[in-house]
C-alpha cells in the first residue's frame, strides 16, 4: 500500500514524503534513489549507461530496497556511494531509457505490494499506483520553487528558474511518466506552507481515510 506523493520539481515532494513517512510509520520509498541505484550498477559493472540495452539491463538484473534511511542493491547498504558526483551523471543518462523507466516501475509496484510505503515522485499515482487510498500533488509558483531549490544548491535562483521551467515542459510532454495530475488527487499549493504545515496536512488526510 501506498501513499502517492507527486509534484513537479521543487514543490517539497522529498522532504514532504520523508517526514510523513516518518508520522504515519511507513517506509519512504526514494524513487530518485532507485535510478541512482541503476547508475551505480552500471558503473561498477562497466555497462554504459547511455546505451539502452546496457542500462535496461542493469535495472532489470538488480533487486532495490528500502530499510528505514537505507537504500540496498541486492541487500547492500549503498545509501552513501549512490550520492557521489560520478552516480549523480550517470542517473540523469539512464533515466531517460524506456526500459530502465518499466524497470523500476516494476520494482516500484513489488515493493508496494509487499509493505506500506510513502512514494514521491512525478507519477506515482498516475502509473505507478494508480489505486492508491491517498494520492497528494504537491505544487507552488516556479519562483518558490526555484527559490528553495538556490537555497539548497546555492546555485542562481534565475538562472534555476529558466532551466526549472524547461524541465517542467519536458516532464510534462515525455511519452512515458509525464507530469499530470491525477483525477482523484488532493492538490496541495505549498508556496506560502511552512513543512509543518504541508506534513500535517497530508497526515491528516491518510487518517481521515484511516491509513494511520
């Protein structure tokens, strides 16, 4: 079972869905970190992660898993190594393959059916679990949002704007996992919610739909 989290990029999906992961008693599922996971994979096998067949089959060859803030390969700890700067390359080249994508979709749904889970992600409750009991999309204006992401990354917050925004029409034109909304998703603005706020909010909807 699972709790769907999705939103474009910088609306608060991760930390949103770590901390109410954390209140309800559910795991969180990382999706991010799963396409990290490929990655590493692929570079310590040697497959190239920009040629299909190579990734495809790396992310259909390994079993990904979650324990508390651990992420596993195989039941190895790799929550450190998939965070290093060679593995942050190579997840933005195997993301973009179809069959890496089926891949984790397929590990997604196995993980889901065998636990409960809080899952964020750009469609989770669209492709990934569509019957999930609670699916929250989490959004705010593109300046809060490119905002928060130059407070993390102490990049420009223009300059994040305009590629922000270039991001958004990819994610929301691509033919596999676009960015939409789902029919019978809660949408929550969160440009002027503290995280508190947003946490509480979607807490408080998994218990009234008596999930916690």
């Amino acid at each position: 079972m699972v709790i769907a989290i999705d939103g474009p990029a910088g609306a608060g999906k991760s930390t949103v869905a770590r901390a109410v992961a954390e209140s309800v008693g559910f795991t969180y599922l990382d999706s991010g970190a799963m396409y990290r996971c490929v990655a590493l994979t692929c570079l310590e096998w040697g497959a190239d992660p920009e040629q299909s067949g190579e990734a495809t089959s790396t992310a259909e060859s390994i079993e990904i898993s979650f324990e508390g803030e651990g992420v596993l390969i195989d039941g190895v700890d790799v929550s450190e190594e998939i965070r290093s700067p060679e593995v942050t390359a190579a997840a933005s080249k195997v993301a973009v393959h179809p069959g890496v994508r089926a891949a984790m979709v397929h590990e997604q749904r196995r993980l889901i059916e065998s636990g409960h889970y809080v899952a964020e992600g750009r469609d989770i409750g669209t492709v990934v679990s569509p019957d999930s009991p609670l699916k929250v999309f989490l959004t705010a204006s593109p300046e809060v949002r490119a905002n928060r992401r130059a407070q993390q990354t102490g990049g420009d917050a223009r300059e994040i704007l305009v590629s922000q925004m270039e991001r958004d029409q990819r994610d929301s034109d691509r033919e596999h996992g676009a960015l939409k909304v789902a029919e019978d998703a809660v949408e929550v603005d969160t440009s002027d919610l503290s995280l508190d706020e947003v946490v509480q909010r979607v807490t408080g909807l998994a218990r009234e739909r008596g999930l916690a």
